[in-house]
C-alpha cells in the first residue's frame, strides 16, 4: 500500500482525517522498521518522529540518499537523536532493502523520483510514504498503476 502523505504534517503524527498514519502515539502496536530515501530537508519531520515522539512505535533502520555529504550530515543529526541507522548511497538500495528489511519506505526523493523508489519499495514487499506529488509525469502514473497492479498492492491517498 502507498500512503501518499498532504501538507506538512507528517503521515506519522496525524489521525486528524486530513492525513494518513502508520500508528498514534503510545498506541499498542507491534514495532515498524522504517527507512528514508532522500535525506534532504523534506525528510526531517520523518526522521524527528520516529526518532522522538514515536520511538516506542517506530525505529529508522536505514538511510538513503544520492549525496554522500547529505548522507553523512543525517547520519550524525540522527545520532544526536538517539538513533542510529546504517547509511546507504542511492546505487545500494537494493541492498538496503535486503538487509534492513523495512516494514516501510519513506520516499523523501526529488519528485522526479519517486517512482522509481515507490516501484521498487512495493516490489520488495514494502508498505511506502510519498509525499505529494507522487509523480510528475503520465507514463510515470501509469507505471505506478501497474506496479501495484503486479504485486496486488493497491495505492492509496489522503
């Protein structure tokens, strides 16, 4: 499933009916391994709340990004929270996915992106946030409608 997250609350942090979330705070749920790809500026209202708020819930096994410097400045930012994810450049992914095994990816990419990460993410047997918009361009859409498609997964959006 796709959980498409609006506005700048963060799908975590909302039961409001406004945005999608995973799980509310101090709810009894088993625990969610997250990852992020993109670790720009867009991600960081991610990272806090699994990180803070919802660290009962929630732990961010792996980052990803296409700069290393990016990568590396998140990595000690989210240090300083506590928390302490492996790292992983955009070519090793896949490899992220294979070893960290999320229960969902957080796809905080350029939005030119995002289907690649959201295509690949559903095919791994991984549950994904996206931010708005999912995709730029038509055939990218009609792709993401196949992916899920091909793995009975359907998208969804708030």
């Amino acid at each position: 499933r796709i959980i498409y997250a609006t506005g700048i609350k963060v799908a975590l942090l909302s039961g409001d009916g406004n945005t999608w979330f995973i799980c509310k705070k101090n709810e009894d749920v088993d625990m969610k391994k997250y990852a992020i790809v993109g670790v720009g500026g867009r991600s960081m209202m991610y990272q806090d709340a699994i990180a803070g708020d919802f660290k009962a819930n929630a732990t961010l096994v792996a980052i990803c990004d296409n700069n290393a410097g990016r990568l590396k400045f998140a990595g000690k930012r989210l240090a300083a929270l506590a928390s302490e994810p492996n790292c992983y450049l955009a070519d090793e992914f896949d490899n992220m996915i294979v070893k960290d095994v999320p229960d969902i990816v957080i796809v905080c990419t350029k939005d030119s992106v995002h289907d690649e990460y959201i295509c690949r993410s559903l095919k791994a047997g991984c549950d994904v946030i996206t931010e708005k918009p999912m995709t730029i361009e038509d055939r990218k859409s009609t792709r993401l409608n196949s992916s899920h498609t091909d793995i009975s997964r359907m998208p969804s959006s708030a």
